[in-house]
C-alpha cells in the first residue's frame, strides 16, 4: 500500500514555505505616501464669490423682514399669517407694547416651531397662561434707541428680529434658522453649480457642504471618501447656518519592500522547501525498503508453504506405512508425533505472518461468510492439539451449552481459536486447565478460552491486541513468539461482524470470540462435556 504521510509532509512544508513568502512580501512592504500641493486659486476666488453672495441673500432676507414689519396696515390675524407665509422661516409674529403688564402683546403663530411651544418674546417678566417667555431688556434698548430695526442672536435665546413700529410698540420676528439654512442650500445647489465648474478643472478632490453635512458639489468623490482630513478649510458662516469648502493635496502613494526582510524570508522559505523535499526522499526510500522487506517476508512464507505442506503429507504416509506395533514399540511413533506438531506451530506461523502481510498491503480479501458450527470448529482445533496439551500436561474441559451456529468463516474462527489456544499451550502450568465454552445469547454466538495460567498484568491489558506487543519479561521469558497471534485473531473476529475481547479473570486469561448469530437457528443446549 503506497503511504500518502510522505506526499502529505511534502505539502506541508511546500505550503508553509509559501505561506512564508507570502507573510514576508506582506512584512517588507512599505507604502510612503508623498503630498503634492495644488494651485487653489479658482477655489479661493469661488470661496470669495460664495461669501459675497451668501451676503447678499442675508440683506435681502433682512429687508423682507424690515418690510413686513413695518406694514402698519395688517391688523388682522389672518393677513398677518398669509404675508409671513410669504416669507421662509417666520414661526412667530409679536407684536410687544410698553405697557408694564404686557396686556396689549400679540403673539401669532405663523409655522410649527421645532419645540412643542414657541417661546413668547415679551418686555414684561410675567409668565402669561403659563407660556414660555423671552424677557427683553431693557426697554429703552428697542424703544427708547436710535436703532429702528435689528437682530436679536444671542446665546441661550432663539434667532429673532426686531423693528420699531411706533413709539410705544415693536413687532418681532421668530425665525427658524433651519428652515432659513435649508432653503439657502436649495438655492445655492440650485443656482451656483455653474460657479463651482471653474474649480473642477482642477481636478479636485474638491468639495462644498452644507452644515449639516450634505454635499452640494464635488469633484473627485473616491479621493474624499477615504476618511483623510482636508488641507484647506474655508468656512462660509452666517447667523443661519455654516457652509464651507473643503480641498485635499493629491497624493501619490509609492510602495518599496525591505530587501533585508526579502531576502530573510527567501532564505527560510527555501530552507522549508528543502527540508520537504529531503523528509520525502528519506521516507519514500524507507517506505520503499520497508515494503521490499514485507514483500520478501511474503514470499518466503508462500515458498515456505509448499514443502510444509509435504513434510506434513510424507509424516502421515509414514505413520500409516509403519506397523501399529512399531509405533507404539519404540521412540518412532512418539518423534513423528513431534515433528507433525511442529509441522503445524509453523503452519499456524505462516497463516498469521500472511495475514499481516495482507493487511499491511491492503490486500484483504473479503470473507465468504457461512453458518458455521462453533462446537465443530473447536473440537477440530482441540483434536489438533491434543498431542501437545496432553504432553504439558494440561486437561481440556468442553463446556458446549448451545447448539447455535453462528455466521462467519470456518477457517477464520479455527485461525482465532488455533492461536488462542496456542497461547495457553505456550504460558499455561504445566498440569492447569484449558477451558473451552460455547454459549448463545440475544442473537450472538460467544466462545470463550480460559486457562490458569500467570494471566496478563493490568498494564499490558490495552495492549496485548496491538501487533508486535509482548507483555514483560516475567511472564514471557523463555517462550518464542512474533506478537501477532491476537491482533490478527480480532482482525479476523472483526471481519465476520464479530470481536474478542479479553475479559476480567481471577486467575488465569480468559478470550471471549463473539459472532452473529446465524438466521434461523433452533436453540437446544447440550450436556456439559468434560475431557
């Protein structure tokens, strides 16, 4: 099986190396940014102009007001509020007296002031029907005074205007600076786009607000929207509102990389590269032995197979040539005992050794499964180690409680069985028990093999299924083996939908083999058997 860890380290540090690069290109950069001044002399002439006719607007609104104020002939509510209607802004017209008391003041409202209640402007300090008033003194300042007319602006107080109508009596005006300011803007966006094309030839960034923020013109509109505060600012105030123009210096923006940083990180992404490239060479060429030397094993063990298996065929046409006399006569009988035993350990070696071969190539072949009886397959593996088990000494107890089959490979469970009971034959005392039980349950199949043996330490208990482990010297010593009989044994259980397990033991190990059971199996129990 061809390892994807190599192709996936080398990724890796390719991909690292150039995220390196990336990372280094990002720290070298430096972006200096270089400020050009521009020629504003058409935006300062347009500064001038706009303040001119700002100006303008601001004498002829005031002369509307002196004008409305000064109508003598408007007594009626009514024609008072069509011609401030006239007029943008007026919310409020007033008409105060000298009297002390304030009792010939008249307070029209004209528009909705921003406030709930317009505040009532009033000589007098009395709070008139609980309304809001704008106490002005002194009186002499509006009657008394050579001013016939003027603005009231003060901090604290709404914007008004004043115009004397007679000795004893002025007329005020509350205006709305809002509505003033907007209706500028309207007028402004309206009538001066044509004034603000001389400024455009420049090429901005240019542009001109209004107070509140609202752009009127602009040119460059990308350039002012980058946050970046103007280099010159020309306010254009009145007692309505703010206007003001803004410009920006071009800037041209260069972008130069540190070749120290540069050359760093080429120097630590070439070194990733490298180490990449070497890791892969040196695993692939591991890889490479590693599965020559498994394929070699392979071989071996298949060529190791044939004479095995004449060896084995020549034994039993010897013991079936021999007299029963001169078996049971001499030594003969009992050395070909041995060497058929011996045959068999190194069958069971080979099996075990091509399994893991397969396994670690990928080469499992999928099981043919089948209704199998459990209590054959363990008394032909029993019967195979009959000779060995009664040489150590060890007595065989047969504890077949059920009749089920179960569903899997007949060759498989005698595998598992074969190596767990060789297991017990290799670390049992001599002159224990072999313990060999088949019982059934909620569709399952189990078999367990237990002996009285020195067990297997708790510390070893997670491990005993993983190949190549061998529990510690003071159970082991002395006894040969590879470490591969149980983890080949639960590959196997596994593969017919099954598991072993090792299960809790006083004394001993105990394996239990747990497989399905095989559809429509008819349970009847058997009497224990003991040999």
């Amino acid at each position: 099986m061809k390892s994807r860890v190599p192709h996936l380290l080398l990724g890796l540090l390719l991909a690292g190396a150039v995220g390196v690069l990336v990372a280094g290109f990002l720290a070298a950069e430096r972006k200096e940014t270089e400020v050009v001044p521009r020629d504003r002399g058409a935006l300062t002439d347009l500064a001038v102009y706009l303040a001119g006719e700002l100006r303008m607007l601001d004498e002829l609104y005031t002369s509307h007001l002196k004008e409305l104020a000064g109508e003598t002939s408007l007594r009626e509510d009514f024609a008072i509020k069509k011609r401030c209607e006239e007029i943008v802004g007026i919310a409020q017209f007033s008409i105060l007296s000298r009297a002390p008391d304030g009792r010939r003041d008249r307070h029209l409202k004209v528009r909705d002031w921003t406030e709930p209640r317009a505040p009532a402007p009033s000589f007098s300090e009395s709070d008139r029907l609980g309304a809001e008033v704008i106490r002005l003194s002194p009186v002499s300042a509006y009657l008394d005074g050579l001013d016939e007319s003027g603005w009231i602006d003060e901090p604290g107080k709404p914007l008004m205007y004043w115009a004397r109508r007679s000795p004893n009596e002025i007329v005020v005006l509350l205006v709305n600076r809002a509505e003033v300011a907007a209706a500028i803007t309207g007028w402004l966006r309206e009538y001066e786009g044509e004034a603000f094309e001389t400024v455009a030839v420049g090429g901005g960034p240019d542009v001109f607000r209004a107070g509140n923020g609202d752009t009127l013109f602009e040119v460059a509109e990308a350039e002012t929207g980058k946050g970046v505060r103007p280099d010159l600012l020309l306010p254009l105030r009145t007692r309505y509102g703010d206007w003001h123009l803004e410009s920006w210096d071009r800037r041209v923006t260069t972008v130069r990389y540190d070749q120290r940083v540069i050359s760093g990180t080429w120097l630590l992404a070439l070194l990733l590269a490298l180490t990449g490239v070497a890791l892969f060479r040196h695993q692939r060429s591991v890889l490479k032995r590693a599965a020559q030397q498994v394929s070699f094993v392979n071989r071996v063990s298949h060529e190791l197979r044939t004479p095995l298996t004449n060896i084995i065929l020549n034994t039993d046409l010897v013991s079936e040539a021999l007299s029963e006399k001169a078996l049971a006569g001499g030594g003969v009988g009992r050395r070909l005992s041995l060497v058929r035993e011996e045959c068999r350990r190194l069958n069971r070696l080979i099996a075990n050794v091509l399994s893991f071969s397969g396994r670690e190539q990928n080469r499992n072949v999928p099981l043919s499964l089948e209704t199998i009886d459990p209590v054959e397959v363990c008394d032909r593996v029993l019967e195979s180690f009959g000779a060995v088990l009664e040489r150590k000494g060890l007595v065989v107890k047969r504890h077949y409680q059920t009749a089920k089959h179960c569903r899997g490979s007949a060759d498989s469970l005698a595998q598992i069985l074969a190596n767990l009971v060789s297991n017990v034959e290799k670390y049992a005392v001599s002159g224990g028990v072999l313990e060999v039980a088949v019982t059934g349950s909620e569709e399952r199949v189990s078999i367990q093999v237990s002996d009285a043996g020195p067990g297997i330490p708790r510390a070893a208990e997670k491990k005993v299924f993983t190949a190549f482990y061998r529990v510690d010297k003071g159970v082991t010593e002395g006894v040969s083996g590879t470490g591969l009989g149980l983890a080949i044994a639960r590959d196997l259980a596994e593969d017919m939908g099954g598991g072993l397990y090792l299960l809790p033991s006083q004394k001993g190990a105990r394996f239990e083999v747990s497989l399905p059971e095989a559809p429509g199996n008819v349970i009847d129990l058997r009497e224990n058997l003991a040999s």
